[in-house]
C-alpha cells in the first residue's frame, strides 16, 4: 500500500518564489512511490501569494495541492499548527516557501524512516558534503548556541537543531500540543520530542540555499532570543 507525504508550505509574501517552489516539491521522484500531498498555509499575505498560488492550482489539477489562508497573520508557528491539523499524509515536512532548502532532499530524510529505523528526522545543514552557500558568521555561530543550548536541556546531539526540514511520523507529531505561534516552534517542537517515550530520532545531511536580507530573509535577532526564552521554557518549566 502506497503512503503518502504531506508537505506544509507556510507562506507569508512569498509571491517572487511560491510559484518556483512548487515546481521544485511537484518535481521530486520519491523514493518507494511515495504520493504527494502539498498543503500551502497563507498566512495572511499583503502581496499576491493567495492568487498565484490559486492560479498554480487551477493550471495543474493533477497534483494534490490544497490551499489553506489565514485569517490574520498569526506567524510560521500558527501556520504549521494548521498544516499539522489539515495533513493527511503518513508523513509530514515543513518547506519554506523560499529556495533556501532544496525539496531533492526529501528523500535523503524519508529514508532512515521507510527503512524502519526513525519517527524524526532532522536536516541539518551543518553536516554531511552537499552544498551550502557561505553568509553570516553571527547568524551560523547563533544557531550553533541554540543547538547547543537544546541538547544540553533535551540530552540529545543534534547539530542543527533550527533547521527547517524536520520529518515526522503523523502519528507522532499530531499527539503532540504545540503552542508557538512563530520562530519559536523549532525549540518548542525539539523540546516536546525528545520526551517522547522510546522516539528514535534521527540526522542526515542537507544542502543550504541561504538568502541574503535584501533577498527576502525575514529572521531577526529578536527571534534568537525568542528561540532561548522557549528552549528555557518547555525544557525546564
């Protein structure tokens, strides 16, 4: 029996590159024939992004593309709590909606879970030979100190614990009550995980496609502190 991955593209004026990231996540040949299922959270965007991506769908009904608009602008977190609830797949990932990460990788992250081995599975950036493109000395040596603040509360050794591409099981990620509405939702998520009795939680190498500020990279420094303020508060409290 086939099984199916959904894949939740939390978008927030997104209109330059929405259109050539579905092509990309449409585009992949999954391993052991996974099925695609493409859910694309707007949340509440002041540009064109809830009509080009409407457009895109009625150009290509053959592909399982569903679109899901927020009433307000809520934030990453809030828009992934409603892809979590909407996916129907096995499987869940989050994509940006930017070209930051390359959806080819998909299948280097499914295969520790098909082959039986894992329930999680992180992408990291930091480890394994596939490209990344060189910026930001502050902004790298700030998710370091964030995964390493992480492991120290959740005892686990991960190398890129702010990643974007995290794949879990469905059955796994929707028992769990996530409550970060934005950039909060990496720690909250690692923190919640790893007290998961008996989760196996597995790391693979990705490849990085970073922007730059002007290129349309919205994470702020407010967002590391954020970031350590939810790593305190779901590990300790």
């Amino acid at each position: 029996m086939s099984q199916q991955l959904s894949i939740l593209i939390p978008a927030y004026n997104e209109a330059n590159s929405i259109i050539r990231i579905l092509q990309k996540v449409a585009a992949v040949k999954f391993i052991q024939d996974i099925h695609k299922e493409i859910i694309v959270i707007n949340d509440c965007s002041t540009d064109n992004t809830q009509q080009i991506v409407n457009e895109y769908i009625a150009l290509n009904p053959q592909l399982n593309i569903r679109l899901h608009s927020q009433q307000k602008n809520k934030g990453k977190g809030a828009a992934i709590h409603k892809g979590i609830e909407l996916a129907t797949g096995d499987f869940v990932i989050v994509q940006d909606a930017d070209l930051e990460y390359d959806p080819e990788d998909f299948n280097i992250l499914l295969k520790p879970m098909l082959d039986g081995f894992a329930d999680v599975v992180y992408g990291s950036r930091f480890a394994g030979g596939n490209p990344h493109r060189i910026l930001f000395f502050w902004h790298t040596l700030g998710n370091k100190f964030l995964t390493f603040l992480s492991n120290m509360f959740t005892n686990l050794n991960l190398t890129d614990m702010e990643t974007c591409y995290k794949l879990f099981r469905s059955d796994v990620i929707k028992k769990l009550y996530l409550k970060e509405k934005r950039f909060g939702f990496e720690p909250e998520v690692t923190a919640k995980m790893s007290r998961v009795k008996g989760i196996r939680i597995y790391e693979v190498g990705i490849s990085y496609y970073g922007r730059t500020y002007d290129e349309g990279k919205k994470i702020k420094a407010s967002d590391g502190f954020r970031a350590i303020w939810c790593i305190l508060k779901y590990n300790l409290f």
